[in-house]
C-alpha cells in the first residue's frame, strides 16, 4: 500500500493580520511607530509570541486588545496544494488582573500522483493539520513580579496528539523595562496529558493516514494515553532598534522527571509480534521551543514581519523526528482605537470671601445698625394690643444714643413729639 509522510509545517504561507486594540494607551507597553502586535502566526505549541514584550506592571490599568490574522496558499499545475491558516487572540486587563486567550489553525494538503507506469489515479493527502486553544491568567503582584496560570490544548496529527492538555503555573519576572529593550523570564511547572492518535488496538497512526511501521514494515504499538511532570523555564527578549525596526525572541525549555503510561503496552488481542511492534514512551524527555519575529514598519500602517520557529523533543514518539522548523512572511496591519478623551474639569468654586467680611446675598435688606450708633434712628414703637388703652407706652426699649447696655426708658404718660402714639385699629371707640 502506497503511503506518503509530511512534515509538519511544510508549506509556507503569507499571512495577512488585523489588529485592534482599546483602552488607554499610554498605560499599555505597546510597540511604538506602528510595530506589530504579537506574533500572530506563532505555530502550535510554540512558545508565547515574542512580541508580547511585557513592560512594568501597573496595578491600575484598564484595557483590550483583540486581533485576528488569516493567510493561505493555493497551486495547481504539476503541483497541486492548498493551505490555510488562522488565528484569533485577545487580552483584557482589569486592574491587577490579566487574562488572555488564542485560538491557533493550520490545515494543508497534498495532491499525491502514483508512480508511472501506475494508470490509477492520485490522491489528496494530509501534509499539516493542528489546532490550538490557549487561556492564560495573570496576576500582578509587584512592579516587576505576577504569577500566571495558563492552559493550552493542542491537536496535531503528525505529532500523533489526538488531543494534548498542557497545564502552566508559574511566576514571572521582568528584569528590563526600558523603552527599547525588554527582557523578562518565567519559570514553573508543567503538566501534560496526552490521548495518542492511535487505532482501537493501540496502533500509532501517520498523519497522512496508515500506520507508522518500523524498517521491517511492522506497525508501531504504543499507550493510547499517556502524562507527563516537566519543570519549565522561557526567557522572552525584545529590542526595538528604532521605532520603525523591532526584534523578538522567546526560548522555552521543558525538563520532563515523570509520569504516566510509559508502556510498552500488551499486545492486543490476535497481534504478536510478527504483526506489532511495542513501543515505550519517554517521560524524562527534554523540549526546547524557540520562536523569533523580525518586523519592520513600511508606512501607512503595514509592517512586514519575517518569522522562524524551531521545535526539539530529545524522544519523540516512535517513528516521528525529532526537529520541526517553519519559517513564515506576514504582512501586518494595525489598526488602534485612540485612548477616550477625559472628562472636561469641573468648573472653579468661587473664591472664599476676606478675613472680617460677610458677603450680602443680592436684593437682601442691609442689616440693621448695631444698638447705641449715632446715626440709627430712634427704633419705632411697637402697637399695642386691641384692649390697652391707646395712651399706653409702645415700647421700653433704651432711647437713641444711648450707650450699650443702658437701662431702657421709663414710659411716659403722653407720646412724644417724636414717637406719636399709632391710631387706634379700626372699630375702636374714642374714649
């Protein structure tokens, strides 16, 4: 049986990328001049996109950022391919709280002709199929310190990873924020759960379809699961050489010490070896993801971005290689929402009055002169009740000019020139 094998990542593509972003920009450690985002065509499994240049944390920012890129490639002739990739990312931070998500795809096939003089015809084949889904939480703790929780699935069949858990707490450190040159590291632990892309009897399967046999041409037998315990270490570099030229690096290693489902396995039922080969699983394996982004600003919002990514595993799964590479061309556009305008100040309060002065509300009475004033007339008497007699005194108030204090005047037995007795009120007899 005719069986064709790729490697992952085979196909080159240009991939065109739309960002956008909200929120204040002057609290965000944002490229300058109209650098690019983060890598948006970073491959699955790698390490986080070395664009994502951390600066010192606040712990009182507000912000989202979202983008998406998609790219493909189309041939026909004497070659015939088709390839597709995508992605989509956001990151929301609310104070000391930061959280972000990504969803990664690649997807390719091969059109394979039969070798002459076979008159069949050929067929479509698989060269690169994976999916990634990434969540990560991030907590700020200090200007230069947060712990992080991040959790990312993965599928890729020529990796034979039905479906791969990885579980990331760490913490991480920022060791220079300057404007042109970032550098911080992050170290923790890593978990891995893997559900193999096997057969029902446990047979490890090609991405391309078929077995992944052994020189003798017998069928590799492998755990349908297995875990792993790794310690992890990245260290992410950033140097913007102008504002118009900028260079990211990322390097991850991974130290497995332990785990599940190692094997070999037993043989299933009707297989011996003559018809299966069992294979152990290495869980002390060491990893190594690096993942660079080259990118310059050609004007009015497009950057050109040149990317390399290379991935190591010292023990494979049987029949699998031990490097993948892949190089990418992106064509990057930008787009940025302006930070919101502030709200205008609120207007003057009006200044305090002077030492020993009381303002007078307007059209209000000026108030009356203080007793014993020179120029205060004599105040007016005050009406009787409606049953004393008319001649009775007013008041006993003390008379004008005289000092504070004074006692007040005696009533008199006739009115004053200058204070007569008021009329008597309506309907009273005149004695």
């Amino acid at each position: 049986m005719h069986r064709s094998r790729f490697a992952p990542g085979a196909i080159p593509f240009v991939a065109v990328s739309i960002a956008w972003s909200a929120g204040s920009a002057a609290q965000t450690p944002a490229a300058p001049g109209g650098a690019p985002p983060a890598d948006l065509a970073s491959t699955v499994a790698g390490p986080k996109g070395p664009g994502d240049a951390p600066g010192a944390n606040k712990l009182d920012v507000d912000f989202l950022h979202a983008a998406v890129s998609a790219g493909g490639q189309f041939q026909t002739g004497n070659s015939k391919i088709y390839a597709g990739t995508a992605t989509g990312m956001f990151e929301l931070r609310r104070g000391a709280d930061d959280f972000g998500a990504s969803l990664i795809g690649n997807y390719a096939e091969t059109y394979v002709a039969p070798t002459p003089p076979t008159t069949t015809t050929g067929e479509w084949k698989r060269s690169t199929e994976n999916f990634q889904g990434k969540a990560r939480y991030e907590r700020y703790l200090l200007p230069n310190l947060s712990g992080f929780v991040q959790v990312t699935g993965t599928h890729d069949r020529f990796i034979a990873a039905t479906f791969r858990l990885n579980v990331d707490p760490g913490a991480r450190l920022l060791i220079l924020t300057n404007p042109a040159t970032q550098l911080w590291a992050e170290a923790g632990y890593d978990f891995q759960f893997d559900d193999n892309f096997t057969d029902s009897n446990g047979l490890e399967q090609a991405g391309a379809g078929g077995t992944v046999d052994n020189s003798s041409g017998i069928p590799y037998l492998i755990e349908k699961t297995d875990t792993m315990h790794s310690s992890r270490v990245f260290v992410g570099f950033h140097q913007a050489f102008s504002k118009d030229v900028q260079l990211g690096l990322g390097l991850e290693y991974l130290q497995g010490f332990g785990g599940t489902g190692s094997g070999p396995p037993p043989f299933p039922p009707g297989f011996t070896s003559a018809t299966a080969s069992p294979q152990s699983i290495v869980l002390t394996a060491s990893r190594v993801n690096f993942d660079a982004l080259f990118a310059a600003n050609v004007g009015a919002g497009f950057s050109l971005g040149l990317g390399f990514t290379a991935k190591y595993n010292s023990q494979p799964l049987p029949g699998k290689g031990d490097l993948d590479t892949m190089g990418t061309v992106q064509l990057i556009y930008t787009l940025s929402s302006p930070a919101p305008t502030p709200p205008p100040p609120p207007p003057c309060a009006p200044p305090p009055p002077a030492s020993g002065s009381t303002a007078t509300p307007a059209g209000a009475p000026a108030p009356a002169s203080a007793p014993g004033s020179a120029s205060a007339p004599a105040p007016a008497a005050t009406p009787a009740p409606a049953s004393a007699p008319a001649s009775a005194p007013a008041t006993t108030s003390a008379p004008s000019g005289a000092p504070p204090g004074a006692a007040p005047a005696q009533p008199s037995q006739a009115p004053t020139p200058t204070a007569p007795p008021p009329p008597p009120p309506a309907g009273t007899p005149t004695p």
